[in-house]
C-alpha cells in the first residue's frame, strides 16, 4: 500500500482528482509492564520516556498503514489533508486514528 500517496496538504501539484470519500486508519496500544515501570521511575526524576515514545510512533505509523489500505479498498490513488488524533484509554493504553480525504485522480 506504500504506492497510496498520503499528504498532510489539500492540493497535489500536477494533479486533478475526485474525492471518494473519507477514510480512516485507527490503532490501540497498550505498554508493557516493564514500561510502566520504567515509565514510574521517570516520572520521579523527570524527561523524557522514550519507551512511550516509541510505542506511539509505532501507534502512528500502524494508523497511517490502516488508512492507506482502507483507502486502496476504497479505489483511492491519495489521500489529502491527512491528519492524526490520540487519546489515552485508562491508564496503559493509547488510541491513534489517522483521518483524512480519499481522492482519485481523473
């Protein structure tokens, strides 16, 4: 699905297209015990805890996989204005959604 543009712009020079319609790639992640241990800790002394870190790009990058797939299902060449939106659920999960408009060129 890599061959799926996905843009955070509403306009794709050189390019004329129909909007399809919009499309959507959600992910939920939960840390590991030993996370949110080390996630405790640093609490503690402050800074940044990168495995939280790592744990909602991998969150992203899962969303933004989704939406190019649920895009292809829906016969998209792109998506334009691409945006993201997180959310905690309690207190060891975080939900990511990547949205945006599905378009194919004409």
């Amino acid at each position: 699905m890599a061959d799926i543009l996905v843009t955070t712009t509403e306009h794709i020079p050189g390019h004329e297209y129909e909007v399809i319609g919009e499309v959507f790639g959600l992910t939920t992640q939960s840390k590991n015990v030993l996370r949110n241990i080390g996630a405790s800790l640093k609490n503690v002394v402050g800074g940044e805890i990168k495995d939280y870190t790592k744990m909602l790009d991998e969150a992203r990058n899962v969303a933004v996989d989704r939406l190019r797939v649920n895009a292809s299902n829906m016969g998209a060449d792109a998506v334009v204005m691409m945006r993201f939106d997180s959310g905690s659920i309690g207190t060891d999960m975080q939900s990511v959604a990547a949205y945006g408009t599905a378009v194919k060129y004409l």
